[in-house]
C-alpha cells in the first residue's frame, strides 16, 4: 500500500515537473547530445526508480604521467591565458611616494601671486611690548596685546583682550592689527 501510494506521488510530481519544465529539460537534453554527454532516460519516464549517485569528482584530477593527453571534443573553449606564479617583486631604493590629500592646487599659481593674510616667516615684524595685534587660534581670530616676544624661538606672548588668557603664539599666526 504504501509503495503503490510512493508511485502514484512520484509519478505526479514527475507530471507537474514535466509540464512546468518541458522546454527546460528539453534545452538541457540538447545541451548534454551538443558536449556528447549520454542522456539515459528521462526521470519523467522512470519515476519509481531512482539510480544512486555517484561520489562528487575531485575539483583537480592529477594529470596521467604516460601516454597522450585525451582529445577533448572541438565545442570546449581551450583557456588561452594561464595563471603565472607569483614573481618576487622589485624591490625599491628610496621611500615611498606620498599620496597627496585635501584639495588640489590650481595651475598657474605661485606663492608669489598668491596674496598672503600674515607676513611670511623670512619677512619677520619686530613686534613690541603693548602692541595690539590679532592671532589665529583654531578657526578664529582674536584680538590681544603683546606681553612677550621672544626672536629667538620666533614667537610672541599675547594676553587676549577679551578675557587677558595667556598665549604664545609663532610669528606667522599673528599678524599686526
């Protein structure tokens, strides 16, 4: 009983996919007679049997040591290009370039065209005890008064104006107000 209600199941499924899949198995039957491959019977035919499946071939077959490569049929691609073993790479003298960040400059500009918010540092202002100035901190810009400056280092204490906080700042960070 039980086996006559497995063949009746197997056979309408084997139905139902024969009707779903007819033009699909008939592409695959060509398919397999185009690379020569033998297409036994059609599983819709013999539905209540099933052949066993053989073990999955190993993805690299070690090639025969003796006698001629087998011919492979005229329809297979022959690969032309082979993967190369990988060459030691030369090595170089000096280091590495630097990649460049941030914005691109234009062309045609020079420094000397381009106009300069501070004194640059070869052109340097002799600043004074008491002087008023303006220094960049961050993204602003504040006004002080010059308390130190120190020539040798090429920087100047500020007392800011706004609330008298002690800074040193570089020569080319403050500019005279």
């Amino acid at each position: 009983m039980q086996n006559d209600m497995k063949g009746i199941i197997q056979a309408a499924v084997a139905e139902e996919v024969g009707k779903t899949m007819g033009r699909q198995v008939e592409l695959l039957e060509q398919i397999a007679h185009f690379l020569g491959i033998e297409s036994g019977p059609t599983p819709a035919a013999s539905a209540p049997k099933r052949a066993p499946v053989p073990p999955p071939a190993p993805k690299r077959t070690p090639a025969p040591a003796t006698g001629p490569a087998p011919k492979r049929p005229s329809s297979v691609p022959v690969r032309k290009y082979v993967r190369q073993e990988a060459a030691p790479k030369p090595t170089r003298a000096g280091p590495a370039p630097q990649k460049s960040r941030g914005r691109p400059r234009a062309a045609g500009r020079t420094v000397a065209s381009v106009p300069s918010s501070s004194p640059s540092p070869a052109t340097p202002v002799a600043y004074e005890v008491g002087q008023e100035v303006r220094y960049k901190q961050g993204r602003g810009s504040f006004s002080a008064k010059v308390t130190a400056v120190d020539a040798k280092a090429k920087t100047v204490t500020l007392a800011r104006v706004s609330d008298s906080l002690k800074v040193v700042r570089p020569f080319d960070k403050v500019t005279p107000a």
